[in-house]
C-alpha cells in the first residue's frame, strides 16, 4: 500500500470557511440532528434528482459549439473484401464533411494490450478491406447535423467481393478446441462414474444473448490544447483512456476520458469501433465529433453472450453423496479473437465429488467476437448444472435442496483453499421457510388452477467475489466538506451513493458532507465496474484513505489550508496480502410458475432470492441489484434469443421487436434479501452483488416448469411453442 498525506490545491475550491479539526466536523454534524456514517441504511441515490430530472448528462447529450455528427456504416455481407466505396456521391450531400474509411482514416497500432487484455478487435476500424463478419464497421460519415449524417451513411454505396461463410453453432461441430487453462480435473472420473448407483447424463444449450443497455452506446471527441478529451459511456474511463493511447500512439497524459453518467452497460461498455472511429474524424476535421449508435447497430457491433452448448455428467450414491461431477462447456468465438465464455467454472467452487472434470471449449466461426455480459460463465453454467441437480433429485426421490446440503464442501472442491466465507445452505434454509416450500408437493404435475399448471423449483447461486487495485485521493476542504476522487464507474448500480456512505463512514462524519467525483481518468488507475468487483475495490481504497485523512486531522493544529489536506491510497500491496481462500458471494432462487398447456405460456407468478453476499453497503440499491438481476433470469429463462440467419449470418430482428425481454407484465411477486453473511478476517467485508441476482434463477424457472408439467426443458428459452411440442410428444 502507498499512502500519501498532502496538501493539493483545489481548482474547484470556492469557500473559505475553515474548519480545524475532524471532530469540530463531527460534533457540528451532529448538532443538526444528524448522525456520521450510515452504512447498512437505506438511502436513495446522491445523483437521483439530477437523473429524474434530466440534469445528467449523458454521453449524447453534452453540449459542445461546432460539434460534428458521425455515422457509422456497417457491412451488408459476413465475409469478404470492400470492392470500393462509392464516397464522391455522398460527399455532395447537404451538410456532409467526411467520409472515413479503409483507404482514408488515420493509422492504429495493432495488437495493442491494455490492463484488461487485448480490446476486441473491432476497434482496428477502417485499416483493411476484409470483413470478417456482418456488421463490421466499413466506413464513418460525417456531416453537421445527425439527420444528415444518417441520410449520408444510408446512401453511401459500397461493393463487396462477397466469400462463403459460416456461422453455424451447435454441440461438437468441426473446429471445436480447448483453449489453455480452462480443463480442471481432480480424481478418476470414468471410475467413479462405474461406481454410482444413479448416473445422470444430460445436455442444455442456451442462446446468443444481448446486453440491451437503456442508454445505447455513444461518444463525443474533442482536441482540447493538444489533449484528447473523451465524454463516453463507459465501465472504465482510465480503461478506456490507456487503451486510446496505445491505438493512437499517444502518451497516457494526453488522453483524458471522463463518462459521469452511464444508462447501463452490463460488460458491453468497453473500447469499440465508435471510439476509435470518433477519434480519427475529431483529429481529421478539427472539431468536436458525436457518435451514438442505433439499437440495431448495438446489436451489431457491442458484442453479446455466445450460444452454448453443454454437457453435464452426475453419477451419485443412492443416499445422494456424488461421487462424479463433470461439466463440458462450449460456445462460440470470433476468428479475430479467442473468447471463453467460462461456464463450465461455476460448478468448482460448488459441490464436493471425489472426481470433478469441469472444461470449457471454443469454436472459431464468421461472428463478431463475443464478450462480458452479466455473470459471464456463471448465468449459462448455472442453468446446466442447476437443472441436472434437479433431475438427480428426482432420480433419488430426493428433496433438492437436501441433495445440495448433502453435497455441500468445507473447503473448495477442487482447490481444497477454505472459503473466506460460505452460507449457502443459510440462504436455502431461510429461502425455504419464506417461500413455504416444505408445503410443496415433490410430485409433479398435481397441481392445478383451471387450464394451468402450477410448480415450484429452486436452485443455487454463486459469483467470485474479487478485487483489484485501485488508487483514489480523500481531501479535506476548508468548508467542512470532503471530496473523493476516484475513478470508478456507476453504470447505475448506485456506485457513487454506496462510496459516499463508505467514506463517510471511515471519516465519521454524515454522507451529506462528502462529495464522490468520479469517472475521470485524471484520477488515476482504478478497477472498471464489472466482474462484481467495482465497490470492493474503489470501496477498500476510499476507506484507507478516508482513515489515512482521518488519523492525520485528529493531529493537524490549525486550519486546513486553502488548497485543503489530502489523503492518497494505492490499494495494489493490501491485495497482495490477502490470504488464498476462495471467496465467493452465495445465494437461494426460488420460483413459482403456471404454465398453460393450451397456448405454452409461461408465467412466473413467485420469485425469492436470498443471498450471503458480504456486508451490503445501502440495502436500497442493493435489493434493486439483486432484483434486475433476478428480472434479467427471467427474461433468460423464458424470452431472450438472438438469431442468426445461417444463409446471410447477420441477425434477424436486432431490435427491441424482435429481440424479447422481460416487461412489467412478466414481473410477478419478486422478493430478494439477505442474511449475514460475516468475514472476520476480511479487512473490507465487501463481495459483489450486481451479477449473483442473475445466477441460478432461469434453473429455478426451468425446473419449476418441470414441477407443473413433468416434462424437462433443458433448452433456453422456454417458449410457448417448445412447451406445446412437449406436451405433444409427452400425449403421443
């Protein structure tokens, strides 16, 4: 850890009422009636005025004089080479400044590898003819207005060399490979799987799935004194900005990226080719340029959850004890660049077996490159391994839930590590007694209301619970207040809220003193909002240095200066000291469904979610993470498919019309909450909550559809017509 105690001048600084000491801040606090702290108490969001109101600006909407609008034009064919580009024509048009594309844009270093790995490889926009899949950005107009740069780009003419392509995916197709490190094996799993007394060997597949952000993606780029100056919608603005300079061979310092407010991004808001494409036409023209994709070309150009295919193998003792657990997972990649969607994970850190053989493999095809979308890995590889439980369950006579007890690891299955802290069969124990499931009846289809069928089911969840290094600056102004500087990234998780309540907590002082700036490059590196790991690792660092600062005013004689006194914390030697233990947040999904065997609807008409996820920092916007997430398992288990068309390997319906998601009708009675789940030996007790609320729940659906019915749906989604064809072979 470095921490640094200084005196910085503070441009922002318009107040010269001084404040001497930590506790004058605290006892004048308190005699307004209000109390320091306020972790674990709800709290709406410090930003939530400002959004219903529209005073938050997002990435399309900041004003900028002489600004100039892009459009991106993306490839009409899957595979082949642009012929030629027919751009004299468009350059005619009213109000139209430049066409960029393959022969005309500025040059980008290739390969560049940032501090999350290489980008994807659709920033390398605009540096060759080849289009290696449909919807490939092959140029950018640029004109005055947006309407005119759209009218531009629709009629810009490009001839393509077209080529075969193949866009095909299914289980064990030619091509399919095991990338390195991602086979895990422990024991002897053909002998153990001899030695069961009930073997399950079953197959799931899930679909290609679209992140769907309420805010689509969008840029604006200006030159600024011979700096970069980026307002994006983004999950990391120091990401975004290093990965910048490295494409355009400039130093870190000249690329400054700010992304105040983000409308949602779900681990589709990294570096992409409007960046880069905005980039080239900001230094090629001189001015200000915006681009903003359409939902169409989000869908196109964003990325997206790979297709699965997956094979699960349980072989058990007749008292349920498994002997054998194996897991083979598959998807889909691009042919530009490997991506391990990581499904076949979820299942190590779960169930004891004496062999568990758990592998995830690829296979390159002409599709754009998948990439992070919620619970990458663990949403798609729950739903497998969830359901086989279920069905071992049933194969046993056994209660669900006891099978998983019965199952349960004292340490990591696989690593043997211990776990920093585990309350599974808690958030069962407490799921249950609310959801009334020792009421249920195990029989299926006997429950019945009219023409529909009733079932409940469950399932369990889990999501890693990291942390990463992340620097950030607490300052102590001379007016009583405190400014945090960190550049974090609130996709609309409540991010800023949760870090003003943990600063104000280490300061001992109210929240309403503290002022959380964040998502600017300019402060320095910090975790990007994903992988669950965002508030643990901005969190820890504002809660050193809060202390740090704290420590140093319970000493200070005088006044603060006038540039005030800050606290700099680098959080990289704490994390490497922390002990190896697995460390997860854990969770119950319980769920209620009707099913109409006349017309295959589905409705989930009970959700219930309990979950051990650490110390929660505002319950207000914690239930609401753990609810959209549940939300999104529902859209997952009964809705959501993207489809490729193999004769022209584009989508059919990339759009909100063709594309379903869940809608207020199709939320029923959704509860989440917690129990306690303490780590003693954790110095920030902090685990990730945004993706864990997806994990387990379309399991829980599916098998709750199998309690009503008694038919088996292992292929998502569940849709009406799939659920007729069941009832149909099942009547045959």
């Amino acid at each position: 850890m470095t921490t640094q105690t200084t005196q910085t001048t503070q441009t922002t600084q318009t107040t010269q009422t001084t404040r001497t000491t930590e506790t004058t801040q605290t006892t004048q606090a308190r005699s307004t009636g209000a109390e320091p702290a306020g972790i674990g108490v709800a709290r709406s969001r410090v930003e939530g005025r400002d959004k219903v109101t529209g005073a938050a600006r997002y990435a399309g909407e900041i004003p900028f004089a002489d600004l100039a609008h892009g459009w991106l034009v993306l490839s009409t064919v899957t595979r082949g080479r642009v012929r030629a580009i027919d751009e004299e024509a468009v350059l005619a048009l009213p109000g139209v400044l430049a066409v960029l594309h393959h022969e005309n844009a500025p040059r980008v270093n290739d390969g560049v590898v940032g501090a999350l790995g290489r980008p994807d490889p659709i920033v390398e926009v605009f540096q060759h003819d080849r289009v290696p899949h449909a919807g490939w950005p092959v140029a950018l107009v640029v004109a005055e207005t947006s309407e005119q740069a759209r009218e531009a780009a629709e009629a810009l003419v490009v001839e393509y060399d077209q080529e075969p392509h193949d866009v095909a995916f299914y289980p064990g197709r030619p091509g399919v490979y095991t990338p390195q490190d991602t086979e895990v094996t422990k024991g002897d799993l053909d002998a153990e799987l001899a030695a069961s007394d009930v073997v399950l060997d079953a197959s799931y597949t899930t679909p290609e799935q679209h992140h769907g952000a309420m805010e689509p993606h969008a840029v604006t780029v200006r030159w600024d004194g011979g700096r970069l100056e980026v307002f994006d919608s983004n999950q990391g603005s120091k990401w975004i900005a290093d990965d910048l300079a490295g494409l355009f061979s400039l130093d870190l310092s000249a690329v400054h990226v700010r992304s105040e407010h983000v409308g949602g991004a779900f681990g589709s808001k990294g570096l992409r080719a409007h960046h880069v494409a905005a980039v080239m036409a900001a230094t090629e023209l001189q001015r200000p340029v915006r681009v903003v994709l359409t939902r169409r070309q989000v869908f196109a150009a964003t990325g997206y959850r790979s297709p699965t295919a997956q094979r699960v193998r349980l072989g058990a003792d007749r008292d349920g004890r498994l002997r054998a657990f194996a897991h083979e997972h598959q998807n889909l990649t691009s042919h530009l660049r490997e991506f391990v969607e990581g499904g076949a994970g979820f299942g190590r850190s779960m169930y004891d077996a004496a062999a568990h053989h758990t592998v995830n493999r690829v296979v390159p095809v002409d599709v754009p490159t998948p990439t992070w979308m919620r619970a990458p890995g663990e949403a798609p590889g729950s739903f497998a391994v969830e359901s086989a439980l279920d069905e071992l369950a049933e194969r046993l006579g056994m209660d669900p839930i006891a099978l998983r007890a019965r199952n349960e690891p004292a340490v990591g299955p696989v690593s043997g590590l211990p776990f920093s802290s585990r309350n599974l069969l808690g958030c069962f124990e407490e799921g249950a007694r609310r959801f009334g499931w020792a009421d249920r009846d195990p029989r299926p289809r006997v429950r019945r209301e009219g023409r529909w069928l009733l079932g409940t089911g469950t399932a369990a969840a889990t999501f890693p619970s990291g942390v990463a290094p992340t620097t950030t600056s607490v300052t102590a102004e001379q007016d009583g207040t405190f400014t945090v500087r960190v550049t974090a990234a609130d996709v609309g998780t409540g991010a800023r809220t949760a870090l003003t309540l943990i600063a104000a907590d280490a300061l001992g002082v109210v929240p309403e003193q503290v002022e959380v700036r964040i998502a600017d490059s300019d402060f320095g590196p910090a975790w990007v909002a994903g992988g669950s790991m965002g508030t643990r690792s901005w969190g820890w660092a504002v809660m050193v240095a809060a202390r740090e600062l704290r420590e140093r005013l319970s000493l200070a004689s005088g006044d603060i200066p006038p540039d005030g006194i800050t606290a700099r914390t680098d959080t990289a030697e704490l994390i490497a000291a922390l002990s190896q233990k697995e460390r997860y947040s854990f969770g119950a999904q319980f769920a209620e469904v009707a099913v109409d065997v006349l017309t295959g609807e589905v409705r989930v008409r009970r959700l219930l979610g309990i979950f051990a996820a650490g110390r929660i920092i505002n319950p207000l916007t914690a239930r609401s993470q753990f609810t959209g997430g549940m939300t999104w398992g529902i859209s997952m288990a009964l809705h959501e498919e993207a489809v490729r068309d193999e004769a022209f390997g584009s989508h059919v319906g990339a759009d909100f019309a063709g594309y379903h998601v869940a809608a207020h009708a199709d939320v029923p009675d959704l509860q989440a909450d917690w129990i306690d789940d303490p780590d003693p030996d954790d110095p920030v007790g902090i685990k990730g909550i945004g993706e864990i609320g997806i994990v387990g729940t379309a399991a829980a659906i599916a098998n709750a559809v199998w309690h009503a019915t008694g038919v088996r749906h292992r292929d998502l989604p569940i849709r009406p017509d799939r659920v007729l064809l069941a009832e149909a072979r099942r009547d045959a």
